[in-house]
C-alpha cells in the first residue's frame, strides 16, 4: 500500500520518556506552536513507575511541519519512543 498522504492530516501521538527527571512544563511548551487536535496530556505511568507517557493528536498542514514537528519530538527531555 503505497498511499500518498492528503495535508491537511492529523496524526495521534503517544510519546514515552524516562520518568525521573521528566520536565511536564518543558514537554508541553516544545508543541505549543502547533494545531493541537488534543493536547498533550499525561497518559500512564508504567508499573514500575520507571516510564511516563504523554498523549497528543496534531494536525499538520504539510510535510514541513511534520518535519518540525519530528525535530521537537527528539527535544523532550528523556525521550524513550513515540508510538
């Protein structure tokens, strides 16, 4: 399946970063220029409490904003993956 992607597009996040020194505030001022369908939120702790995820949905334009966007991705502090 060899699909073209069709702008305006939005695409849901989940991004996992170490829990100990997690920066909330700086996380979510790293997408703030962004359209934000939903905004970041705090989703799960992991049973250990060694991770947290965050949640956002974000609607992109075109494929230079979703090249921004994976440039602030690999800014948040303690960043693990993005699903």
């Amino acid at each position: 399946m060899n699909e073209e992607l069709k702008f305006p597009v939005v695409a849901h996040h989940r991004i996992i970063v170490n829990a100990e020194g997690r920066d909330d505030a700086q996380t979510k001022a790293l997408f703030e220029g962004f359209d934000l369908v939903a905004p970041v939120t705090e989703a799960n702790t992991s049973s250990g409490g060694k991770y947290v995820s965050y949640s956002l949905s974000v609607r992109f334009k075109d494929r230079a904003e979703m090249a921004k966007f994976d440039e602030q991705l690999k800014r948040v502090p303690g960043l693990k993956m993005v699903l």
